[in-house]
C-alpha cells in the first residue's frame, strides 16, 4: 500500500504527518523514515532532516554551493544527509509505515531518494506515505506503476480519517483527534 499525501507550497504537509504520527503510533502503528522541516522561519534558509528513528535533525537541503551535491530548484542536498535519508528508506519492512517527506521533481529524474525508494517499494508487503507537491503528485502516482497509490490532499478536511481508513481501516478510523 502506497499512500501520497499531497498539498501546495506552504501548505502544511509536514505538521499535518508530524501531528498525525503520535496518533498512530499509540494505536500501534510502527513509523520509520523521516520529515524535512523547514530550517529558520520560512523554509526559506532551507531543510532539516528529522529521522523518526531517533528524532534527530540534521542539515538536508541548504541554499549553498556544496561540491558535488545533487541540486533540486535552489538547494543542495546535504550529501551526508541524503545518504542517511536513503538508508532509512532502505530500512522498510512489513508492518511498518515508511514515511517519506518528500518526494520531488529530483526524484521524478531518477535522482536524489529514487533509487532507495524504488527499492524499497518494490518489496512485497512495504508500506508507504509519501508527501508531494500538489504538482508533482499525479507524475509521482505514474512512476510508482504498477501500484496504485491512494493520492490524499492535505487542504481535504477529511485527510486524517482518510489516512486513517487506509491505514487501519474503516473501523479504525478516529478522526476526532485531528
């Protein structure tokens, strides 16, 4: 099972899955991968990688020139810290949510996470949630072919029992603590 969960610039993807993880977490959902949150006040200074291992955060997309850094728009990717993005990607394994965030016109380019993530997809029975931009999401959801990824826009006011539903069914959905 692939989920996307897709939205505008700005839009709230991050705190929306950042909000949502404790909550699965207590109903038993095991998360691995990570978040990018936006490093000073605007994103604009860049990103920081926060593992869901550890809760650590570290440097990952920089406006700066860094030798030999993959570039996606106006940021370098912190080499360090993709090659730790792509070992948690690496580290799926069933029964537990690899979350993603995110995935981007890089990775559409076969660069960046792709490789890892393909791979890692490419198990049987891993599950996913990837965050994407609105404007990427529907070039994301063909790549990703064969599977069939549930697309989920973060603007929906139903995006957490959405999630919910597809992740512990629809018995399981508890949308009151959004």
């Amino acid at each position: 099972m692939v989920l996307v969960l897709s939205g505008p610039v700005r839009a709230g993807k991050t705190t929306f899955v950042a909000r949502r993880l404790p909550l699965w977490r207590a109903r038993g959902l095991d998360c691995g991968g990570f978040l990018s949150v936006a490093a000073g006040p605007s994103g604009g200074d860049g990103y920081d990688l926060v593992s869901l291992e550890d809760g650590g955060g570290r440097p990952f997309l920089r406006r700066a020139d860094i030798p030999g850094a993959e570039r996606t728009g106006p940021f370098a990717l912190v080499p360090e810290t993709l090659e730790l993005a792509r070992s948690l990607v690496r580290a799926a394994r069933p029964g537990r949510l690899l979350v993603v965030d995110e995935v981007g016109p890089l990775e559409l380019r076969g660069g960046g996470l792709w490789p890892a993530l393909a791979e890692a997809l490419g198990r049987p029975g891993t599950e996913a949630l990837l965050v994407a931009r609105v404007g990427v999401a529907a070039e994301l959801a063909a790549a990703l072919a064969p599977a069939v990824p549930r697309v989920v826009d973060v603007r929906d006011p139903a995006a957490g029992r959405l999630l919910d539903e597809r992740l512990f069914g629809r018995r399981g959905s508890d949308d009151r603590r959004s």
